[in-house]
C-alpha cells in the first residue's frame, strides 16, 4: 500500500475513493472498505482512502477530543489489510479547515485526487463550518463527472458500530462487546522499550511498550494475548494506566508480564490483544502490597485462560 503525505495539485490518476478517520478500522468501516474495493476493481483504478492527522477534534478542542483507538502507524496497517492501495494522509491545521465545500470539492477531491467514484459515510460532513454534505456531494457529481453513495450505518445486534461504540464498550470494560464491533480483540502495538524495571525487581518482569502522546482509550489489569514475542501467541497479564502506586508523573503506560517466559523483549514490536479485564487500577500503601496484588493478577489470568483455552490462540 501507498502512503503519501498530503494531496497533489494534480491527480495523475483517476481514483475511486472514501474521505474519513477510521480510528480502529471497525465492522461499518470494514464494510465501507469492502465497497470501495469492490467498485475500484470493477473500474481498473486504484482504492484509496483521504485521512486526516490529527483528528479534526483533535485540533478544535484536544482537552475534549476522545482518545484514539489506533495510532496512525496501526490505522496505516489495518487500511493495508483491508486492501486499500493507497491512503492520503491530510494534515488537518487551520489552513485546511478555512477550506469551503466547494474548494474541498473543486481542489482537492476532484484535482487533485482524481475522484472517478465517491463513498462516504452517511453523516459525512466537511469544509469550514462542515456545511457540505452528501446532498452538496450530489450536485458536485454531475458538473463533474463523479460518482457519489452514502453508506449506511452497520449494526451489530441493533447497535450502530461506531468508533464512539467501541470506545465506549471499553471504558466500560466489555472487550467481547468490543470486540464484536471491531470484528475482533482490541489490540496496542509498539515497540518494547527500556523502563524502570520495578516489575523486574518485584518478581514479575514487564515489557513496557512505547504509547508515545498517545492516551489509551483503556485502563486496568487484563488477562491479554501477545503477538511478537516468539513465533505463536503468549499469554500474559497487562496493566494500562499511570501507575500510582509507584510514580506521580500521570503518564499512561502499558506494560505486559508474559507467562512463563524467559528472554530479551527490547526493541522487540509486540501486538497486545486485550481479551478480559481483570479488574481497575488502584494506589496501594507499599510496594509489598503491589507484589501481593500482581502475584494474585498473574493467578487470575492463569485462571482466565484455563477457563477460555481457545481465547489463548486467538
């Protein structure tokens, strides 16, 4: 797959394309992408996709804007496996969103990437003041000679798959309800790095994986499944959060206790795929009464997947 920063003046190629921020690339975005392959095959151009960095509400109000479900690196792949060909990434700043409807229309979809045929999700909005939608899509297709369809939102067992559904499923620490909505188990990926090996000196060595900025749309103690660390899936406990008991910096972290294994993780890229929460972060008194608590998460999670031997697989 393609990734190119930002779009040129001129296409040098038509394009069959969809416009949107696919944070976790979900069932109704899966559905969308199935479309648009389907239709750029049929016309022998390529499937591409216009996303944004950052997310639009990101920019207008980062305090209040939600917290990713992928970084951009895991959206990147995801699309790849999605069999998308090529993928725009638009930096959203305040020069793009002065843009008007009818300049999104006139130089970006059409000049400069070629649109031939167009999906959108049915509440797409865009342009400044986001006063275009599909209607204004609609007459924009006939002057020039693009095709234009909405996508209806996908349910699953009644529920409106959205990125804000799976968020939500999360916080509440219902990973088999998100994972119905993803179309599997929500997973961090990134590279190992060095930490401050508390875990280590506790009996229980951790791989601390790099979150960069980004702040996870989860937190607590999970029973998880681990892609990377040998040629099959290991079992493991990790903890997303700040670590109160043994830092006040606030900074979120992800740390992973593999079971039953020995070896060097660092600068290892390893894939967590969070299948039960074992419970919520919390501050103890001493770090005797840390050790205590991780020993009975290590117990819990071996309980876990003897319950659940499959889930150790998949």
């Amino acid at each position: 797959m393609q990734v190119i920063r930002g779009i040129p003046a001129r296409a040098e190629q038509s394009s069959v394309l969809t416009i949107g921020n696919f944070d976790g690339v979900h069932l109704g975005h899966e559905a969308l992408l199935a479309l648009l392959r389907e239709k750029a095959r049929s016309l022998g151009l390529p499937a591409v996709v216009l996303t944004f960095e950052p997310h639009p509400r990101e920019f207008f109000a980062p305090a209040e804007a939600p917290a990713r479900l992928a970084s951009l690196r895991e959206k990147l792949l995801l699309l790849e496996a999605a069999g998308v060909d090529r993928v725009h990434v638009c930096r959203f700043d305040r020069h793009f969103a002065s843009l008007t409807a009818e300049d999104f229309i006139d130089r970006l979809l059409v000049a400069g990437l070629g649109v031939r045929h167009l999906f959108v999700g049915d509440d797409f909005r865009f342009g400044k003041a986001r006063r275009g939608d599909f209607a204004l899509l609609q007459g924009a297709s006939s002057a020039h000679s693009f095709g234009v369809e909405a996508m209806p939102t996908l349910d699953v067992a009644g529920e409106r798959v959205s990125s804000s559904a799976v968020r939500a499923a999360l916080a509440a620490g219902d990973m088999d309800h998100a994972a119905r909505l993803l179309g599997r188990p929500y997973s961090i990926a990134g590279r190992v790095m060095h930490g401050d090996k508390i875990g280590r000196s506790l009996g229980f060595p951790t791989a601390n994986i790099q979150l960069k900025h980004r702040r996870p749309a989860l937190s607590g103690i999970y029973a998880v499944s681990v892609q990377g660390a040998g040629p099959t899936l290991r079992m493991g406990a990790a903890s997303v959060g700040v670590r109160p008991t043994v830092t006040d910096a606030g900074r979120a972290t992800l740390e992973v206790h593999l079971l039953d294994f020995e070896g060097d993780l660092y600068t290892a890229h390893l894939r967590v795929h969070f299948l039960h929460k074992l419970r919520d972060e919390a501050k103890y008194d001493s770090l005797d009464a840390l050790t205590a608590q991780i020993a009975r998460d290590v117990t819990a999670t071996r309980d876990w997947f003897a319950a659940h031997p499959a889930r150790a697989t998949c």
